[in-house]
C-alpha cells in the first residue's frame, strides 16, 4: 500500500438551482481501495460520481488527482483535452447500462480494442491479441469476438463493458450500479471477476450502489449518503455491522434475509 | 512479557434509533492486557458480550470510549480511533479473527478462501494454495471439496475452513470466536494442538469457547467479562 493517496475530494457539492444534489463530500481514496457509495435513489450518489470523475461540473469544492508522475491536478483546473486523456487511459467508467458505455454496432472486439488505439497502439495483431486475452479474463469465449454486443445478454454485455474499461490499465475505476438489473446468478458472477480483478489489478475503485451486499463484497470503505450529505462513513463491515446513524440503521434493518 | 495488545477502560453500548433512541449498555471499563506465547479466555454467560469486546477488538465494532492500543508494524496504534485504512492495515499484518461463522463469498473455492490472508499480504499464490492445503489436510476437510465454495458445506466443514483461513497466517495477535462450535472432538483436538503451537511461536490468543474441555486445555487467563457489566465497572 502506498502512504499517498490517489484522490483527494474536498467540500464538493452540486445544486440543481435551489436542490442540493450533493453537499460538502470530502475524502482520499488510496491505490488498491474500493470505496462503495451507498444510499437510495435521489441521495445524491450519481450525482457524486459524475462530478469525481468530471462527467458534471460541481458548484463548489475541488478534486485532486495524483497524476502517474506523481504530481497533483486540481481536476477541475484542467484542460478539456487533458481531462480526456485522463478518462481515456487512467480511468474507467463502468455504467449501469451497458449500452451507455458500449459502441452497440461494432465488434466486441473493437469495443476492446478501441481503448487501446485512443492510447496509440496501432498494431493490429497486438490490439486484437489483447483484445482476445481481455474477453477471456471477463469470460467471454473467443468465437464472440467477432459479435456485436446487441447479440449479447445483459451480463455478457456488463462483462464487455467491464474488459473495454480495464484493458488500458487504469488506476482508478468509477461504477454505478454495476451489477443493477441483472439475475442474482449473473451478478453473482460479475461480483466474482470484479473482486478478482480488482484484488489482481490493484486498482482503485468509487463503486455507487443501493445494494448493500454489492457493498459487503466489494469494497473496503463505505460512504452513506442521505439527501445529498454524507451522514455515515467508515470500514464497511464496521458500518453495516454496527451502523451508527438513524439512517444507516434503517437502511440496514432493511435487508431482507434469505 | 510482551503485552501486544492492551484494552484500557473500553465501553460499548448501542443506540436504536430505530426503537425510539434506546440506549443498549453493553459493557463498561473493560481492561486487560494480552501477552505474547498465551491464550486468554473470555469468560462468562452468553449476553454478555463477550463476541462484542473480540469485535471492537478487530475494528467490526465501533468504541464508545477507551483506548485499544496495539501494537503494529513497530508502532503502537489506537484502535478506538484508528482510521479505516489504518485498522485494514493492522488486520492485515497483526491481528487475525476467527469468527464464528464463515461469510461465503460465491464461487470462491475453499482452498482460495483459506490463501486469501497470505495473498492479500503480496504472497505468491502458488505457495499461499500450497500452504492451504496442508491447513485443510490437517484440519481434516476432504480434499474433494477443496475446489468448491464452501457455500454449500456443512457447519462443521465451513468452520474448518474458516479456522485454516485464520490460523495460516503468522499475525502476532489472533482472536477467536468460538472456533470449535460444530466441530466434532477429532477436529476439536487438531484446533486444540494449532492453539498450542501458536503460543509456543508467541502469538497472543484471544478467545471465546463454551466448550469447558477446550477452555481447560488452551486458557492460560480466564477473564471474567462479568466484571464490565454496565453500571458494575469501579470508575
């Protein structure tokens, strides 16, 4: 584990005019840690993630990003063009819907590939040899490479999206919802290869979700979100074992058994 | 002796907030200290939270009040106050737990549930499989099921699991929770000979057993939770 972190979010927030989307996030996330952001719909999680990973100006606060060389970017300070590159190389977004994050109509290994010549690989036997390694590692079998996602189901698709994000080697992986809408079966699966990859990878991950197992699972450190704030944080076990706030109680009291 | 583990007037209670804000006192001035090569015993009837001091122990519960101070990687840390990544860090490298069930995780095998520990330390995982499967053989799980998740394993079989997957590792502090619940008294004498061989490598024990047999047969100290009930403490 390295001492410096690798994000620091200090005091964000974003109002939608007079609604408070989220208000005053702080925190560091380190290599090698998956936080998990929880909270029901309209707590502001997405609205959080969007702003972390720059898909959505906040209104107030900063991110800092160490940067390969180890120096330190305020995000919101860069230029478009670099911001790009920085979510092209050193970054991934997972979406909920994989459709958000895919190209529909080209081959699932294009959609791999891709990523790869955004970053100026060229060599067409060398994009489609990682291409192929990376379907492999998400479970795809080689003879769909040459598929397009459409013929995919939704956790083939969710598998893609997952090797089309990593296969650059990002640091820092942002997810929403990444197991919401599939079977139990399928997100069982999922859940598997992500807590693989992530443990192989060392990658540092924000992972929203409304499902607390997902949370469990995946993540080290939990942040609970209520009406836009942070009303609880700490080790996710801590927090879903000995849940602290009011909110965090129900929340917990809540799941059912099976 | 060396005491790598030290709890000073530690209290717990919990509030419902969901019952109306009650507040639930489960113990107050807990104080002991553990030393190295011994087991210490958490005595006393169930309720009493003896589970709940082991859990604040391992950072799974929050502190109330009190210092946990233990000692880490050449420094002394407060686990009372520790920050997340710091608690992660010192149940990494210093403090294992045995609970008391297995949390599952789907399609794990076991012998990869019981490397994990080694591997999460930067191991390599060849050796860490390697040294799994001796922890298995030892505690007796047949090695057919050594490739399955341990989700469809009986109590007695997950336990086994669980005890190799806390027992591998060479963490100076190890709190246990019941480890030899549903094990039958073969598997009950192997825990019973893993225990001693952890004090004799001067590992500091910590831990809860019902079974009078066992508590007689590794206890060293017994402390008398009792002692902490809520109201009772001296301060």
């Amino acid at each position: 584990m390295s001492d410096d972190p690798l994000l620091r979010v200090s005091s964000v927030s974003k109002s939608y005019g007079q609604r408070v989307g989220c208000a005053d996030v702080s925190f560091d996330l380190w290599p090698g840690e998956v936080l998990a952001v929880v909270g029901e719909s309209g707590s502001g999680k997405t609205t959080l993630l969007n702003c972390l990973s720059t898909r959505l100006m906040p209104s107030a606060g900063s991110v800092d990003y160490r940067m390969r060389d180890g120096s330190w970017r305020d995000l919101y300070r860069m230029s478009e063009a670099e911001r790009r590159l920085l979510m092209r190389t050193d970054w991934g977004f997972v979406h909920q819907n994989p459709a958000d994050g895919l190209r529909m109509t080209v081959s699932a290994g294009a959609n791999v590939g891709e990523r790869l010549m955004a970053i100026g690989d060229r060599h067409y036997g060398n994009i489609r040899a990682a291409a192929t390694d990376w379907l492999g590692r998400v479970e795809i079998a080689e003879d769909r490479v040459d598929d397009e996602p459409r013929a995919f189901s939704g956790g083939m698709r969710q598998r893609l999206q997952i090797a089309r994000n990593l296969v650059t080697g990002p640091r820092l992986v942002f997810m929403d919802e990444p197991t919401g809408g599939l079977d139990v079966s399928v997100q069982a699966r999922l859940l598997d290869l992500l807590r693989g990859l992530v443990a192989d990878l060392g990658l540092a991950a924000i992972v929203v979700t409304h499902d607390l197992a997902v949370a469990r699972l995946l993540s080290q450190r939990m942040m609970v979100m209520k009406d836009g704030r942070v009303i609880e944080t700490g080790l996710t076990d801590r927090v879903l074992d000995d849940p602290r706030a009011p909110y965090t109680q129900l929340l917990v009291s809540s799941i059912l058994q099976v | 002796m060396a005491t790598p583990l030290v709890v000073s007037n530690v209290s717990k209670s919990f509030t419902m907030h969901l019952r109306g804000g009650v507040r639930l006192a489960v113990v107050e001035g807990v104080s002991f200290a553990l030393t190295a090569g011994e087991c210490a015993v958490l005595g006393g009837p169930s309720g009493v939270g003896k589970s709940s001091i082991l859990k604040m122990l391992y950072g799974n519960y929050a502190v109330d009040e009190g210092q946990i101070i233990v000692e880490h990687d050449g420094r002394l840390v407060d686990l009372a106050t520790a920050s997340p990544r710091a608690v992660m860090a010192v149940r990494r490298d210093t403090i294992g737990y045995v609970s008391q069930f297995l949390r599952t995780v789907p399609r794990v095998a076991a012998l990869d549930v019981v490397a994990e520990p080694l591997t999460a330390r930067g191991q390599d995982r060849l050796a860490a499989r390697d040294r799994a499967a001796e922890m298995l053989a030892r505690l007796n799980l047949p090695e057919r099921l050594w490739q399955l998740p341990p989700a469809t394993f009986s109590g007695g079989e997950q336990q086994r699991v669980n005890i190799a997957r806390g027992f591998i590792t060479d963490h100076p502090v190890l709190l246990l929770d019941e480890p030899t619940a549903s094990l039958d008294a073969a598997n009950r004498q192997v825990v019973i000979d893993m225990i001693s061989g952890k004090k004799e490598a001067g590992v500091a024990l910590l831990g809860i057993f019902h079974d009078q047999d066992v508590r007689e047969a590794v206890a060293d100290t017994i402390i008398d939770v009792t002692a902490f009930a809520p109201g009772k403490a001296a301060a």
